[in-house]
C-alpha cells in the first residue's frame, strides 16, 4: 500500500447531550453559548470541508451502561454520573446543522473517548489515504485530546480548529497549548479553510490574510 497523503476532517460528538439542551447547560462551566458559537462553527467548517473536496469523518458517542467496562461503571457511582447519549434517545442525536451528510463515514465509541477505538475508523481514515487530521467537536480535553493523543502517536499530523471546540474540565488556553507542544498540533480557526485543507508545512503556498497566523491560537471568542 502506498504511503497515505491527504488530509481529513474529524467531527468529534456534536450530539445533543454534549452541545444542545438542559443538560449540555447544566454540565459545561462556561457560557452555554460557547456551545451554541463552537456547534455553529464546526458547522461552516464541515461545509467548508465539503465544498473543498476534504473528506469528513463523523463520530459519536454512546454511554449506555451496557458498554461501560467496569471501571467506568465504577467511576459514575462515586461521582454519581449518569450515563449520556443513550443508544435511540434525542441526547445521541447529531446537533442541528452537523449532521453526517449523503456518503460520509460515522463511527461509533462505546463508552471510551478515543475515536480509534471505534471499530474501524482507523482503517477507514487510512484507506481514504489520510495522513492529516484535522478536528473539531466535543470536548478539547477529552475526546478530541484522547482522538489526536493516538492520532500523533500513529504518525498522522495533527490540526484543531480552535473556535469549534471548546474544554469541560481545563481551559481553552490550557489544553489548546498542550496539544500544540506535545503532539506539534497546528491550531487555526475555521475560516482559515485554506490553512486547514492543506497538511501542516504546505500551508506556506497560501497567504495568510494579515493579522492572522496559522501556529498559535487566537483569544477564545
């Protein structure tokens, strides 16, 4: 097989219960609106990607107590969680405007974070000859961490656009820094789709519109 080149996008669990409704509310630490901007710009991202030939990935997360190892099971009892995104409930569902569109791939994580522990994604990411990842969704600090944690650890380059996805437990700052300095994650924004649609050292035979730059995060909006 030849060595994989392209890059793809990874929409990590924009599901209800994760970014719309009371209990995405209720559990996220900042304003339930940044839910709202992030869902939205993972949106114009996903359309971007589209209308740029990228080929988009879909995951989601299920945490029916059925799929819990033991562990987890054991960890929701002393924080007293509930299980979220239950198999058939609204709380699953894609959230308005990130539904997977006619021919795109979604892979399903039972009760874990990782999106490669999905059966086969990253078989699939592979034979559509990918070797860039570029992620947006829920949260920066778990599963996107957990997805691009592997990712880097498997070879692929990493990119995460920064306004569509946001952290429940660190802040933005914090763990957008980490991913940079750890796995050599690129962060830009969305609309940068001209930065994000390339791999990471190609995007120098684009200009950057003045005032931007495609390494560092900008203030979180």
């Amino acid at each position: 097989m030849s060595a994989p080149r392209g890059t793809a996008l990874i929409v990590v669990d924009l599901q209800n219960d994760f970014c719309a409704g009371p209990l995405a509310a209720s559990r996220y630490p900042g304003d339930p609106a940044r839910l709202e901007r992030v869902t939205a710009n993972a949106a114009r991202g996903v359309a971007a990607a589209r209308a740029s030939g990228t080929e988009v990935v879909h995951v989601r997360f299920l945490g029916d107590a059925r799929f819990q190892g033991p562990g987890w099971r054991r960890r929701d009892e002393v924080l007293g969680k509930r299980p979220k995104c239950l198999e058939g409930s609204w709380g699953a569902e894609f959230a308005d405007g990130v539904e997977p569109g006619p021919g795109e791939a979604v892979f399903t994580k039972r009760a874990c974070f990782d999106a490669f522990l999905s059966d086969g994604f990253e078989q699939h990411i592979l034979d559509r000859g990918a070797d860039h990842l570029v992620f947006v969704g829920l949260f920066a600090d778990v599963c996107v961490d957990s997805t691009a944690r592997t990712a880097f650890q498997k070879g692929f380059q990493v990119t995460v656009l920064h306004d569509c996805t946001t952290a429940l437990h660190l802040t933005d700052e914090q763990i957008l820094s980490f991913m940079a300095r750890l796995y050599g994650a690129r962060v830009t924004t969305g609309d940068q789709v001209e930065v994000w649609s390339r791999r990471p050292g190609e995007e120098d035979l684009c200009p950057t519109p003045p005032g931007r730059t495609a390494a560092s995060p900008e203030a979180s909006g």
